[in-house]
C-alpha cells in the first residue's frame, strides 16, 4: 500500500457512524472520499453525510453514492479530513495547490476535529520552503492585486494552465502562487519569515480573497512515511 492510501486508511478508522464529515480535495483527500464510499457501500459505515470542499469532491461523491449535505444544515462538522502542500512542526499547513484553498478553508473551520494526511515529504521545517503559497484574487484588476503581492517579499506570478490561461477557481476568482526565496538569482525557497503576520496581511487587503496559510486548525496530522505512521497531535 503506497503512503498517501496508508494515511487515508488511518484516518478512515476516525470515522463513526452518524457523523457529518468534511470531505477534502486533492489526491491524497481523493483516497479517503473513496474509501470513505466503499465502507458505505459495503455497510462497514452507515447514516454518513458529507460537506465537499469541491465541485471535484462533490463529484467523486455523488459517484461513490455518499450522500452530501451542506453548512447550512450543519452548522458544526464532527471530522473533517483534508491534505496539505506543507505541514511545519507547529502543525501549521499550506494548503491550496489543488485549487480550492477558499472552500477548504470556510469547511474546515467548522470542524470539532480537523485531521491532516500527507506522505512524510510535505513535512517542513518551516512553511514556504517546498512551494509556492497560492492565494484566490478576484479577477477585477487582478494586475494591481498581483503587484501589491509582490510587495511582499515573494515573487508572485498568476497561475496559468497549460493553455496559458488563467485557472478559474469554484469561485469564479484567479489564483496566483508565491514563492519566498532568498537573495540571488538561484530562485532557493527561504521560507516565510512569519506566517501569522503574511496572513494578517493578506486577510486585509481588499482583492485578496483568501490565501493558503492554515495556521492553528488542524488538530491531527496523520504521515504516513517509509517506517509506518506517525500521529502528530496540536499540542496548544
């Protein structure tokens, strides 16, 4: 079993029947909709509601048979499962590369237990060093958010498809991705020098809609990693 199935397995095990449960997107989230689906189906999990964090989840649920329901209806989420790009020794996440940073957000905030999975390479010593920070921009003067994003240390560029053109979130807004590097030209990834601080910025500034940095919400990381699984709890 590959790493990213044996994180989605351990985090399978939380679930109980009768909870709402947030369903992340991306491909590790992906394996645990899917597992999610075939303990449904063979009645291992029964009375099992989800809340997508995509238009994508929602699909590969609605083909998995799981049945869906919404925030308005619940207000609260029993467990929420969801992936991370970077995962620091705080247990603070970036988050956002599978495009749909802003519903996993407004989600997972709801969630009595927010639960990580990740293969031990998105473990880092410190958030920006892997990639790039993607932040949702409306596309009104896109050009004037994207200038001001590169006021800030990084090198901010708008995330294009292969068509080389703009990707379009569930949202109907843009997406740019920022890199912190360091000085030169080698284009090294340094780091974001205080996360807390970036995201306050970004929470503030008109035309920035939200921004990858989960900062003080996941309460358990599951890594999978070549010497078995670890369960990384929050501490504070």
């Amino acid at each position: 079993m590959n790493l990213k199935l044996q994180a989605a397995q351990q985090a399978l095990d939380l679930v109980q029947n009768g909870m709402v449960v947030g369903l992340g997107s991306g491909s590790t989230a992906s394996l645990f909709v899917s597992m999610l689906g075939e303990s449904l189906r063979t009645g291992r999990l029964f009375d099992i509601v989800g809340i997508a964090t995509s238009q994508t989840t929602a699909d590969l649920a609605h083909s998995l048979d799981i049945p869906l329901t919404s925030l308005a209806e619940h207000s609260t989420i029993d467990l929420a499962v969801d992936g991370a790009d970077e995962v620091d020794p705080n247990l603070d996440l970036i988050k956002g590369l599978g495009k749909a940073l802003l519903r996993e957000k407004m989600v997972e905030v709801h969630a009595r237990r927010f639960v990580v999975i990740v293969d031990e390479s998105k473990l880092v010593p410190k958030l920006g060093t892997r990639d790039a920070l993607p932040v949702e921009i409306v596309q009104f003067e896109w050009q004037a958010s994207l200038r001001w994003l590169n006021t800030l240390g990084c090198r901010a560029e708008l995330w294009r498809n292969e068509l080389s053109e703009p990707y379009v979130t569930d949202n109907g807004n843009y997406l740019a991705r920022c890199w912190f590097e360091g000085p030169g030209s080698e284009r090294v990834l340094s780091g974001i020098l205080d996360p807390a601080l970036l995201a306050r910025q970004l929470a503030d500034f008109p035309g920035i809609v939200e921004h990858g940095l989960f900062l003080g919400m996941a309460n358990q990381v599951i890594v999978a990693g070549t010497n078995g699984i670890r369960i990384l709890e929050r501490t504070e």
